[in-house]
C-alpha cells in the first residue's frame, strides 16, 4: 500500500485526511475479523478457519483491483481487513499448535516471515507497476494480492488439522494420527498427546479414538472466564498480551513501513523512482532479519531478543529523529542527515524484525491455556489490529502537528518504557512445552525464567475465578 499511495492520491484526487483513513480502515475491519476468527476457529476448526481468511481477502484484493472510484476502494481494503484479522490471529496459532517445543518459536514466527515476504513483494511489485499507465498501476499493485490468498486456499488441504483442537472435539485417534505426522519418533507423540489430554481434562490412560469433552472445556464460560470474571493468572496473562500487542505498534513500525516514502521525501529523496527503491531495501531489510530471527529463536530465546530488539529500536529512532529534523530544518540538502535517516529506518527496521515484530506472536499463540488460546489470541489479534489502525490512520496528522523528527523522538521514548515493561514482565518460554507454560501461570510464579514444570493434570479452579 505504501507505493501505490503515491499514485492512488494522484489518480483520484484524495487528502492526506483521506489517505490515513485507506490506510488505517484495513487494520480497523481487521479487528472484526480477529474477533470473529476466535470462536470461529473453536467451531470448525484451524484450517477451514485458513480458508475462510483466504476467501475473504481474495474478494477484497479483486474489488480494490477494480476500484473506480474512492468510495469503492474503500470497501476493497475493508473487506480485505476482515481476511487480514482471520489470517493474523489463526496462523500462530496453528503453528504453535501443530509443532513441538523445541521447534515452535521458529514455526510461531513464520507467518511473519510470510507477511514480511508479502511486503517485499509488494514493494517489488509497486516498482514494477509504476512504470504502467497510472490508472491501471496501482491497482494492479493492490489487485495481485489475491494470488496468493487463491493459492494457500487450496494449499492448507495438504495440511493436517491441529492435534490440539481435535482433542478439544474428543477426536483422540486423529489427533495422535497428526502428532506422529509431525513429531520425531512414535515415543515424542504419545508424549504430547498425554500433556494434552491432560490440559483438556481427559485421562491420560484414555485410548478411545473417541470420548466425550469434559463441559468445562466447550464454549460455555470461555468468555467468562476471560473477561468478566478471570482469575488472577488469566488476568496476568491477559494483560502481557495486550501490553505485548499495543508496544508493538505505539512504536512507530507503521510509521514506517507504510509512510517510508515520505520519511524519504523529508530526508531528501524526491524522484518517485528512487523512492519506490528505498522503500524495497525496507522490505528486504525487514525479511533478511525476520530470518535471522527465526534461526535464533529457538536457540538464545524470546526474552534476550525482544529486549535486545527494543533497545536497537530506541537507537534508532532517535537517530531517524534527529536526520530528520535536520533536514527539515535546513533550508539546503544535508547530505549527512539524508544518510542518517536512511540508515536508521533500516536500522529500526532490522531491530524490529529480530525481536519484537515475530516474538509479539509467538507469545501471542503460547501464553493461554488450550481452552482460552483461540479467544485470547483472537483479542490479542485485534487490539494488534486496533492500534495498527490507530498509527496508520493519525501518523501524518502526528507529524503535522510536532513535526516528522519529533513523532520519532516520541516513538523512541515510548519504546523505552516498551523495554522496561518486557523486562520486568516477559518470562522466558524457550523450550517449553504449551502445557508447562500454562502451569507456570495457573501456579503464579513470578520468576522471569520458566524452570522444568512437572506436568499434573489441572484440578478446577486452577484457570478459573
């Protein structure tokens, strides 16, 4: 969206009012989709859940690929919004859901790498269309977009469902088929399905293909138990992910992944073509350390990346901010300042790939227990969604009012007080099994480090108020 804003504004005559509220109204439709795919995932299951996210965001990216006019645009990208808050919250879900300890921060963070992979593309693709007359240009740039939603619709067929949603459904002989599927040896899978029985309330000795759900586990009180009257762990655990999810946006990643043309506009760049370009080193910058993210993840752990992450962020927010503000305040080119704001929006760009943009969904997916997960990362989904939305659609009225270089200072000061709420809050989860994390919480540990849990089964008022 960030190229095709450039000739958007140009072809239908828009403000910069009216440009924040395109860009802004996906992430806002997307909290609808959140909400929705939580109890929807619960019902029907992890993958059709896929399916239904991919239909969706396919009829959006056609209607925006058509647009004639404003209006019409508008319910392209609101439609597309709704796909978005399905995918965003089932996909981590799933794949944490699916692989094992060992593997699920690596696996967690791929979609992620996904959606960083999409932007790269899109990029790629806003270079290669503007070269097209302008009226068919940018929306072959927002149009192409249903290609790969069209392609993972048939995809996620050759996928299994999660082992862990056909427990809750009492379905124990195919939820063992898919563990042997996707672990190790036959010992691994006998193994996890015994820790999930368990968190499900179901007899570890049970070696029925089919049993009944204990009731305490079906969608009656789920959102109780989550909203209205949690217990003190749920809440704890409630308020991380939130906290998580608003520090991730109120840092300034939108600011910069879709506003990157004019960041490089007010530093010094002004040939559409040059712009189009810099804005590709952002999205290869973003994927080549989401990579180096999901290769270390799993072996130094969340906690010592996100807080690393957070740090380079602050250094390089404030450098952006004061590039560009010299450059704004130079009546001439300051070479120097042009440079710094480059470098710093790849640096941030780089720190926020390698931490706090994949961890926030990794933890998103493992910190509820198995009967709150697909709700409680619903919500985590859409206040990601809201506060995406609420960046997107006030950064330009932001920096109109304290200027460019000071939305940045502002977006580095509040990454401090990011970093400080990770380092008192965040425990360690490298290793752990979903069901150990869960007995962390359930049992109010306050260590930042979650050492070896015996698993036991979860009597009744572990998780509920």
């Amino acid at each position: 969206m960030s190229g095709a804003m450039i000739f958007i504004q140009e072809d239908l005559k828009i403000n910069d009012t009216q440009l924040q509220i395109l860009t802004g109204i996906l992430n806002l439709c997307a909290v609808v989709g959140s909400a929705a795919a939580g109890r929807t995932s619960d019902w029907i299951g992890r993958r059709y859940t896929i399916v239904i996210a991919c239909l969706i965001f396919l009829v959006g990216a056609i209607l925006m690929g058509y647009a004639p006019s404003y209006a019409f645009l508008m319910a392209g990208r609101c439609i597309s919004g709704v796909g978005v808050g399905f995918a965003i919250m089932i996909a981590p879900v799933y794949s944490a859901e699916i692989s094992s300890p060992r593997h699920r921060g690596r696996l967690s963070s791929l979609p992620e790498l996904c959606i960083s992979i999409g932007i790269l593309l899109g990029y790629i693709s806003n270079y290669v269309f503007a070269k097209l007359p302008l009226k068919l240009g940018w929306r072959m740039m927002l149009g192409v977009a249903g290609v790969p939603a069209l392609a993972l619709s048939f995809g996620i067929f050759k996928m299994p469902e999660s082992p862990r949603w056909l427990v809750m459904q009492g379905r124990l002989g195919e939820a063992k088929k898919v563990l042997v599927q996707v672990s190790n040896t036959a010992e691994e899978a006998e193994f996890r399905l015994g820790e999930i029985k368990l968190t499900a309330g179901i007899d570890e000795s049970c070696t029925d293909d089919i049993v009944k759900v204990p009731k305490k586990i079906g969608d009656d009180g789920v959102w109780k138990e989550l909203l209205l009257r949690p217990s003190p762990p749920v809440r704890r655990l409630l308020f991380t992910a939130i906290c998580l999810h608003i520090f991730q946006h109120i840092t300034g990643i939108e600011a910069v992944v879709l506003y990157s043309p004019r960041i490089f506009k007010k530093a010094g760049v002004t040939s559409k073509n040059k712009l189009l370009l810099a804005t590709v080193g952002v999205g290869l910058t973003k994927t080549l350390f989401i990579l180096v993210a999901i290769f270390y993840l799993d072996k130094v752990g969340r906690r010592r990346l996100i807080l690393t992450s957070t740090a380079g962020m602050i250094i390089a927010l404030a450098g952006l901010g004061i590039g560009l503000t010299m450059a704004d305040h130079s009546k001439e080119q300051l070479l120097w300042a042009l440079i710094l704001s480059i470098v710093a929006t790849y640096a941030y760009v780089a720190a926020f790939s390698i931490g706090l943009g994949p961890i926030t969904w990794v933890y998103n997916s493992e910190l509820f227990p198995l009967k709150l997960r697909a709700l409680g990362a619903s919500i985590g989904a859409g206040v990601n969604r809201l506060m995406n939305a609420a960046i997107s659609m006030s950064f330009i009225s932001i920096y109109k009012a304290i200027t460019i270089g000071g939305s940045f200072f502002m977006f580095a000061g509040i990454a401090v007080v990011a970093w400080l709420f990770f380092f008192f809050f965040l425990p360690e989860t490298k290793g752990k099994s979903l069901e150990e994390i869960e007995m962390f919480f359930a049992r109010g540990s306050n260590s930042r480090k979650i050492e070896d849990v015996e698993i036991q089964p979860i009597k009744k008022d572990d998780l509920s108020g």
